[in-house]
C-alpha cells in the first residue's frame, strides 16, 4: 500500500536525522543509568551530605601588617 503523502527527499533525510538524534538521546541516558546504577553514584536529586569545597585563604603579607600597624 502506497503512503497517500509522498515525502521529498529533503523530508526524509530530516525525519532520519530527527530519529537518529533521538535514539542516540535514549541510549545516552539508558547508559548513564547503567553507570549510575553499577558504580553507585548518587544523583543530585537525592538528599545527603554535601561535600564542601576548600578555599585557600589568603596570605596576609608583611606590608599589609606594616600598614595595620601604622593606622593604629
């Protein structure tokens, strides 16, 4: 049975594309879930501790001290 709308050429070579993007999006995720499950990370979306990111603190030189000391 023929299609009643027969599609361009152009049509079609977007619906393939449009398709192909799309399975590869499902597998992307079927795969991340697969990693997530099997090495155990947590997702963000589930409550926990948080680690907390170090900060370096600055270094107070002497010529700040100097100037403190020069204020007072």
């Amino acid at each position: 049975m023929m299609n009643e709308l027969a599609l361009t050429k152009d049509e079609r070579i977007c619906l393939q594309t449009w398709f192909r993007q799309a399975i590869v999006q499902l597998e992307r995720e079927e795969v991340t879930a697969q990693m997530i499950k099997s090495h155990g990370i947590q997702t963000s979306n589930e409550e926990g501790h948080r680690t907390s990111v170090t900060r370096r603190r600055t270094r107070r030189s002497s010529v700040l001290s100097h100037v403190s000391q020069l204020v007072k």
